[in-house]
C-alpha cells in the first residue's frame, strides 16, 4: 500500500468503491459540517471535501476534513492550484498526511472570475498534473519540488480529475494518459450524464492500458430538478447533459422532479456498474448529503464494505 | 509593444490639484502607437484640463512630447524647462514614468494612463494582449500560441475540464488557447508534444530584471564587481 487510505484498501482489494462529497460551509461553523458527515457515515468509502468550490470562500478542505474524520468519515481533502504557490501546496500536504488526512485530490481548480472574490490574483504555479509530480514525488522519493529532502515522507493516496466531456474530445483520453504518468492512483470524473461518450473514453482508456494503471471512478450527480437539469446543461462549463435526460425531467410534475432525478441517478449508476474497466462511482449530491442514503439504498450499493473487511 | 488607456480625467485632475504649474509629457513610442498618451493625446489632455479649471484658477498647462519616456537621451530634453514646473504628468507607460521620475526626483510625476499589456495591433484602435513577458518562452512547444497569456489558468498541460463550443470557460468571446495549440499542432503534425508532460517551472520575474547583453559588459561592470 501506497498509504492509509481506506479508499485505497478498498479499490486495491478490487471492491466497487463509492465516494461522495461534502462542500465545507461558508463560516466558521463546524456543526454545519458534522450534519453533513452523519448523512454520509456509512453511505461511502471515502468523501470528498471541495477545495473553495467554484472560486466561492469557504471553510478549508483540510480544516473541514480533519472534522469529517472526527464523524468517522474518510476525507479526501481536495487541493486547487488557483489559490496556493508551491510553498503553501506543500506545507498543507504535511499539515494534512500529519493529521491523517491520507487521500489527496489534485485539481487546477475554478478560475477566480466565477466566485466572490473575482478581483483576487490567481496563483496558477502549478497546473494539476504539475501538482500531481510534485505530490508523488513528495511520497515516493521524500523529496521537495525543490529536490531538497523530506525528512518524513507524507504518504498520501493520490487522485485528479478527468473530464471524458469536454473539448478537445481526441485529447481527453491523452490528459488521462498525462495524468497517469504524472503519478495519480485514481481519477473521478467528471458528472457522467452522456453514456455513449463516456463508454467511447473507457473504451479508448482501456485500450492504452490505463484502467490496469489506474483506479476510475466515474462521477454521478442527481438532478434535483428540471431547473438543476437545465442549469448544468447550459451554465456549467463541460458539463454534457443530453436532451433526453431534461425531456424526461419535463414530463414529470414539479414535486415529483426530485424523486425522478434520484431514479435517473440510480439508473445511471447501474448502467456504470456493468462497463468494464470501472473501480468505482464518485456520487456528486451537490447541497443534497441528505439524500445520499436514499440514493445508495436505491442504487444497491449498500452495504459499504467494513476496512477490515478490505 | 506595449499596450496603455489614458486614465480617467476626473482621476487626474485630482492627482494635480494641488499644483499650479503643470507640464504634461507625452511619449512617442508604444503608448502613441495604441493612441493613448502620444502628442495628440497630450495636447488633448491639456485642453480638458484647461476646459474642466474652476473660475478663477491661475494654474497653467503646457505640454511636450518627446521620443521616448525610456530613455536617457531623450529626457535630457526636458532638463532646461523642467525647473518651470510644479508637477508632472506622464503618459508614458510605467517604465516611462519611473525613469522620468528618477531623473527629476524633485518633482511630483503623475501617471496619465493606465499600462495594460505587451500586445499586437489588430486594427487601429483595437490591441489585444499576447505576452505576459514571464522570461522562459515555451512557444515553439505550443504552436506560437503563449499558454501563459492565452490560458485564463496559465496551463502548461493542455486544456482544463471546461472549455465551451471551443471558447474559454472564462470568456464565451475568448477562444481556448489549448484548443487552439492542439488544432495548429495537429495541422503541423507534431501533436505528440502535447502528451508529454511539462514539468513544474521556475517562475522569472520576481525581483526587478536587468539585461547586460554579453558584448557590452564590460561598459558597464568593472573587474571584480560582483554583478
């Protein structure tokens, strides 16, 4: 084993992993992230904690994390480049491996234009694969960006991003391949809406050989609504959420979209359950942990294996 | 070159209240070619100046135009009139203004525009930002396209998760500058450069640059000067 993670016990002992995700709140308020964590505990391996999503403050992914960790939870503590230089990127990975914080996010993050500080500079030192070399390095040669010596090595479980998606859709199998080689252990992916194309991604991952090198879990969000539906499909940058989906949200009453969207979602997910080449799903609930234990039931991905059974 | 926008008039016209004696000093290189602080700009800004006095108001206005703010010879010009004035205000870009400032350190020097970028003329009165001058230029692994300048993030790996219709995430009116390296590069036939991995940099840049090319050291570093 690479680390502690339990989310790398789990997928290295080739059991269907289920991740989630908790978006820290915008205060000082660490009740605030308990009731999230209790809705979760249980549901998921491991739960993601957002990294001052879409450039908007919040409370710290590690500081949020540690939190979710006291609730019995398993963080995977989100880091974006947008905010830190390479000094500040390092120092939190000790901070975080030293608090047992074992399971690292690396993200280029959302540009600052679309948060509440739109006037703030951006960092950008490092882009995400820049970050994943530099955290790999830090675990596996205890050495700095710099070259200088790690005295105790932060021994982080460590993952990024792929977007099957977005443009230009030749290369997107390519960034997973640099991904790769540039050291992540697992991926989530973008929400997947559009089987077809993420099936063709897979497809071509599988047959460069990177689902043997590397653990892929494929993200799920539930629509909440027709107007959630639109919005992700219209506003939210390669997003690709096809016409059918919104069709079928629009011939469903209003208080019933939700109920739907959860079914949609489950379907979704037994669907992603049978591609080959798949170690997991990432389940997106965006302000919805609440839900998460309906959808995991409904999904049948309950129960979560034990880490001991792992 | 370098790319400027006169500053506001309101702006100015408080930065120099308090003076009576005013000379506005135009510059004729890069800010006169993207029509912001050259001869015509200045003469325009002294006649808005005039215009905007409250009644009654004894200050003066005058203004002069020289070659260049940036460089010695040109601002030796300005050394028999400057003791005329009280302030001044520069329309050069920042370069410009500090090396007027360092040459008359007792007088106010003013900014009269706003320097924005190195960047390429379109067309007369439409410029356009390609170069962040960040010392270390990887355009010929990217197609001639600056991924420093163009990328909203400065991605040095290809494009992010969230370009739209081909356009940046950032601005629907921008194209994405790693769709754009990635279709010249495939048109070129070396696409390949795009999969390897380009390692973390050393950021330049960080502390005030200095160039002494190589021949003319020795004009200006005496023996066993350490710089």
């Amino acid at each position: 084993m690479k680390s502690e993670s339990r989310l790398e016990k789990i997928l290295a002992s080739g059991q269907f992993a289920l991740t989630g995700e908790l978006g820290p709140p915008r205060g000082a308020d660490a009740d605030a992230v308990r009731k999230k964590a209790r809705y979760l505990k249980g549901m998921v391996d491991a739960v993601n904690i957002t990294d001052n999503q879409t450039a908007v403050v919040r409370m710290s992914s590690l500081a949020a994390g540690l939190i979710a960790k006291q609730e019995g939870l398993e963080p995977v503590c989100q880091m974006v480049c947008r905010d830190r230089n390479r000094i500040a990127m390092q120092s939190d990975i000790l901070g975080a491996a030293a608090l047992g914080v074992n399971t690292l996010l690396c993200l280029s993050g959302d540009h600052q234009k679309f948060g509440d500080h739109p006037g703030c500079k951006k960092v950008f030192d490092l882009d995400s694969i820049q970050l994943l070399s530099m955290v790999k390095a830090m675990r596996d040669e205890g050495r700095f960006q710099s070259g200088a010596e790690i005295t105790v090595r932060p021994k982080m479980f460590i993952g990024a991003a792929a977007n099957p998606f977005a443009e230009p859709h030749a290369f997107r199998v390519q960034r997973l391949a640099k991904k790769v080689a540039a050291g992540t252990d697992f991926i989530q992916t973008q929400c997947v809406y559009n089987m077809e194309r993420f099936q063709t991604w897979l497809k071509q991952a599988r047959d460069m050989g990177l689902t043997e090198k590397v653990y892929i879990l494929a993200g799920v969000t539930p629509l909440k609504s027709l107007g959630m539906a639109r919005y992700m499909k219209n506003n939210v940058p390669g997003m690709d959420v096809p016409k059918e989906l919104i069709k079928r949200l629009q011939g469903v009453e209003k208080k019933d979209q939700a109920r739907e969207g959860i079914a949609m979602c489950c379907e979704q997910i037994q669907h992603l359950r049978e591609m080959q080449g798949l170690a997991g799903i990432h389940l997106m609930a965006i302000e919805w942990e609440h839900r998460v234990p309906e959808i995991v039931k409904q999904a049948g991905l309950l129960p979560r294996p034990e880490p001991e059974q792992a | 070159m370098i790319k400027a926008i006169i500053k506001p008039l309101e702006e100015i016209r408080e930065m120099i209240a308090p003076y009576r004696r005013v000379l506005t000093i135009g510059c004729g290189g890069c800010v006169s070619l993207c029509i912001a602080g050259g001869q015509k700009e200045a003469r325009s800004l002294n006649i808005k100046l005039h215009a905007s006095q409250l009644p009654g108001s004894e200050a003066i206005f005058n203004d002069v135009t020289i070659e260049r703010q940036c460089e010695q010879q040109f601002l030796a010009a300005l050394d028999s009139r400057a003791g005329n004035y009280d302030a001044f205000i520069s329309l050069a870009c920042g370069a410009g203004v500090q090396f007027l400032a360092e040459r008359f350190p007792h007088i106010p020097v003013f900014p009269g525009v706003n320097t924005q970028f190195v960047g390429i003329t379109r067309d007369i009165g439409w410029y356009e930002e390609r170069c962040k001058t960040c010392g270390d230029c990887v355009l010929g692994l990217t197609a001639g396209i600056c991924p420093v300048t163009m990328c909203a993030k400065s991605l040095f790996n290809g494009p992010c998760g969230g370009p739209q219709d081909g356009h940046c995430e950032v601005d629907p009116d921008t194209p994405c500058a790693w769709i754009a390296i990635y279709e010249r590069l495939q048109a070129q036939g070396r696409l390949e450069s795009m999969n390897e991995i380009r390692p973390a940099r050393n950021w330049q840049g960080q502390t005030p640059g200095r160039i002494l090319v190589e021949e003319y050291r020795t004009r200006y570093v005496q023996d066993g000067d350490k710089s």
